[in-house]
C-alpha cells in the first residue's frame, strides 16, 4: 500500500513543482539590418581649464595627507600611492582629452575601440558637466558599471530619441552612497577659488 501511494503521488509532484526556468539570452538583432544611427567626434572625457587654485589646493592636501601618513604610520607605499594620485589628478585636469568617434547603431554603442551591445545595457540619461552634455549609460558589468558619451554638438532630444528605442531613459537616476557623499564633498569643499 505504501508503494503505491508512492507511485499516486509522484506524478503529482511532478505536476505541481514548477520546471526551472530556462536561462534568458537575448536574440542578437537576427530579423534586423546592422547599420549606424548616428555617429560624431567628440572629447573622450569632459574637460575645462582649472584654475591655479585647483592646483594649490591639491598640493596642499597632498603634503598634508603625506605629512600625517609620514608622522604616524611611516608607510612609505601609501605615501607613494598619494603621490601617483595626485599626479594622476594633474595630468587629468592640466591635460586636454582628444577626440574619439561615437557611433550608435542598430546593435550598440560604439565608443572609441570599445563596443557594447545593447542586451548588456540597462538605462540611460543626461547629465552636465564642465560645460557639456554628457549621455550616461547603465550597464550590467561589473566594468564599465557605466559609460559616458560626450554628446558635443549632437542635439540631446535627437540622442533621447534613438537611445530610446532600445534602453529606458531615467529621469532621476539612481545614486550609490559613495556618488552622493563625492558630491556633498565637492559642494561644500571646492577644490577651486569659486569666488573669483
């Protein structure tokens, strides 16, 4: 009797727990024609000329942080790292960034050597910085979490427009923890003289 409820109720088990699901891989573009929607020149990055006060502040930050590192830990390596960021910061804001090709097509985003297909892209918006519009793309990589596309001359409602078709546009993106508190620091604590 056992046996045989054994043998009732295992179909029913069969029927009743759901079958996994298959892993999701999105179709690559197959129906449709590979082309270019909209390709430009523009900087790799977003740049405007710092002021001599930007350079004295990071100066001063960096002796600082040097002297307290020197005085109290004696670590000669976090010394050496604080010296090649500040170098870093240098270079990054005394040098200009030449100008790559952007290209968004029918399969992804292009940007410089680097391409993107769309399935590996979650969101986009617009930002503003140093002057330019700046399109910021979510991804789902763990690297580029996000891209940045200096926009140059296109016009924003005409990128919105093609963008659109394949990725959600954000209007209010979301932010992590580390991305506001950089903010509220560079807010309240300018690395430039803002009243000049």
């Amino acid at each position: 009797m056992p046996k045989e409820e054994k043998q009732k109720s295992s179909p029913k088990n069969k029927q009743e727990q759901p079958e996994a699901p298959e892993f999701f891989t999105p179709k690559m573009m197959e129906a449709e024609e590979i082309k270019t929607l909209l390709s430009w020149q523009a900087p790799s990055r977003p740049f405007r000329k710092k002021d001599r006060s930007y350079y004295t502040t990071i100066a001063i930050l960096v002796i600082l942080l040097v002297m307290i590192v020197f005085l109290w830990l004696q670590d000669f390596l976090l010394i050496g790292v604080l010296l090649a960021l500040a170098f870093v910061a240098y270079v990054l804001a005394f040098v200009p960034p030449h100008n790559i090709g952007y290209r968004i097509s029918t399969q992804g985003i292009t940007i410089g050597e680097d391409f993107y297909f769309w399935h590996f892209l979650n969101a986009f918006w617009f930002k503003e910085k140093e002057g330019l519009k700046i399109l910021h793309i979510q991804t789902g990589l763990r690297f580029p979490a996000q891209l940045m596309l200096v926009l140059g001359n296109q016009d924003e409602e005409k990128v919105k427009k093609l963008v659109a078709r394949f990725l959600p546009f954000v209007e209010v993106p979301y932010k992590s923890w580390m991305e506001k508190w950089s903010e509220s620091l560079q807010k309240h604590f300018p690395l430039e003289n803002i009243h000049r």
